[in-house]
C-alpha cells in the first residue's frame, strides 16, 4: 500500500469526531440561504495553518491542482473543482471567497483561531442559495461530506505533510475505508440537520438518498 494512503487509513477514523457540525438558516441578497458551518482545532500554529490553506503549492498538495492568485480581488480555479473570487483576505485570520461550479454561485470563509503557539481552530463556512425542495432531497451531506474529505486532507497534510494524487484521492473514496468515512460523515450531517430543526424521518430519508447519489447507487424517492 503506498505511504500516504497508509498514513490516510490511520486519521480516517478519528477525522470524523474531530469535527463540529452545525446546520443553519441566512438571509443573503434578501433570499434564504442555507448554511452549513464545519469546524476543527488542529495542533498547528496559526501561521502554518494559514500558509497550508492560501499557497498555491500547499493547496495542491491536500486540495488538488489549483492556479489563480489568493489575493484580494484575485481568483483561483481548482481543476476538476470549483474556481471563484477573492473577497476578503485578512492576513492569518480569513479569507472569504466565491464558490463557483456548475453555473451556481456561493460563499466560502474560512476563519483561523489561535489557542496557542501549537493550536489553531478552522472554522469552514460554506453559505448557498438551496431550493427547499433541494434541501429536502439531499440536506446538508450534499456539500458537507465534500467539507469533511477537504479537511481530511488538510489533517493528513498538517499532520505529516503528505500528499495525494487526484486520482489516488478517488480510488481511496471508492475503498473500504474511504465508504466507511463517507457513511460516517453523512452520519454527522444528518444529526447535524436534526439538532437544526429538520424532522428526524425527513433528515434520514435525505441522508439516505444523499449518500446513494455519492456511492452511485439507485434510490428510490421514499429511501
């Protein structure tokens, strides 16, 4: 087994507990918009943590190839991912940026918390127009099990400096392992829906049917 997919295997199952998960609601540009908010300490010093989630070579050794520039009113574009705008960049502190893909449009902020020389807590805020009846398909899991594979590589590189091919990252989803992770963040993301308000049955029913459509798998409307 390669290296990285070793050192992968061994944060996998610790990953998920690491993360706080919260479900919310916003009114952006005078419509509702769904919030979905991940947050995680790392024992990393702000500075490291920073420069690992705003440097181009950093970025593409957790996150994937990307080009563009992390400045203010620049824009980046992640291959195979999403691209966007630079917003607002306050040096170590936070960045804030457009989520561009497939034709639609939301908001990144990632916010750096200092807890001391070692310790640095990320918090991901991820805001987007979603149809109710959207929400109601597929809930939180269809951006948060995204969010929580980022910051799995982000965990993977801070912790050992590793990195992952695009391709070794993909077969690793389709692994054992990487289903298991998966389940688990969906698993989050429905609690996450139920402590937000969401009905326990409409919750899992879209957990469900969520997790299929990322596993490939045919769902039923009811499932």
């Amino acid at each position: 087994m390669d290296t990285n997919i070793t050192q992968l295997h061994a944060v996998t199952d610790a990953q998920i507990p690491a993360v706080h998960r919260t479900v919310s609601k916003r009114e952006v540009g005078g419509d509702d918009a769904r919030v979905v908010m991940l947050t995680q300490t790392y024992p990393s010093a702000q500075a490291e943590v920073w420069n690992a989630i705003t440097t181009q070579d950093r970025i593409s050794r957790w996150l994937g190839p990307i080009s563009g520039d992390f400045r203010l009113g620049g824009r980046y574009q992640i291959e195979g991912n999403a691209g966007g705008e630079v917003l607002e960049c306050a040096e170590s502190d936070r960045i804030h940026i457009t989520w561009e893909f497939g034709g639609d449009v939301s908001w990144v902020t990632a916010t750096l918390t200092s807890g001391g020389e070692n310790e640095t807590t990320v918090e991901i805020e991820h805001v987007a127009h979603v149809s109710d009846e959207d929400w109601k398909m597929f809930g939180p899991s269809a951006v948060g099990i995204g969010w929580d594979s980022i910051l799995l590589g982000l965990t993977l590189h801070l912790g050992s400096g590793a990195s992952l091919k695009p391709e070794e990252a993909a077969a690793w989803m389709e692994s054992e392992d990487g289903i298991r992770f998966m389940t688990r963040s969906n698993d989050g993301w429905r609690e996450a829906n139920i402590d937000a308000g969401e009905s326990e049955a409409d919750a899992t029913a879209a957990a469900a049917r969520c997790l299929a459509a990322y596993m490939g798998v045919e769902s039923g409307p009811d499932a």
